[in-house]
C-alpha cells in the first residue's frame, strides 16, 4: 500500500488529483516543494480556499477570495498582501496547497 504523499495522486502540475486525499501532511509536503513556510495567516486562506470549494465545487478566483474574507474575516487583505503570502501566484499556489484544482482562469 503506498502512502498518501506517494506521486501518483498528483497531475504532472503538482495538483493533488482528488481533493478528497488532501490532508495537512499533503500541504505541508507541497509548501516546502513551493518554497513556503506555512503560518497561522497561510494556513487561514487554505482552509477558507478549501471550504469555499467543498461547498461550491469551483475554486476561488482573487478578487472572490479578496471580498469573501474581507466580509467574512472582517480583516482588510488585499491582493498585494495575498502575493506575499504566495509569491507565484495566491489563487494557484494557495489553490495546490489546498488541495483543490487550479482555478480556469490561472495560466
């Protein structure tokens, strides 16, 4: 039996390839790959990425992850802020972290 971090759950991309098997050991293992620590702050956006996923079925666009939290964290993020938390891009590296697919309008 192979173990949960084992290479064929992911695409070739690094996106795990069924939210279901995402666990923190699996983000974890996948934030070192992309060069981040993860903080208390990091892991906030995952678990709200990955919640905003499981009931909607679609992943957050930027400007949606930006209003969402603003109104339901009552913080005041912004994209900037956001990219310094995930410098290759926070829709795309927060969405691998999480779990989920990258979202369709990411290149």
């Amino acid at each position: 039996m192979k173990n949960k971090t084992s290479t064929n759950l992911f695409n070739k991309k690094g996106y795990l390839l069924n939210y279901k098997n995402w666990n923190k050991k699996i983000a974890i293992n996948i934030a070192i790959k992309e060069s981040i620590v993860m903080t208390k702050e990091h892991w906030e956006i995952i678990f709200f990425i990955r919640t905003f996923y499981l009931k909607f079925k679609i992943t957050p666009s930027i400007r949606l992850l930006i209003t969402t939290i603003n109104y339901k964290k009552k913080k005041k993020i912004n994209s900037q802020h956001l990219f310094i938390l995930f410098p290759k891009g926070a829709a795309k590296q927060a969405s691998k972290i999480a779990g989920i697919p990258k979202p369709t309008n990411c290149l």
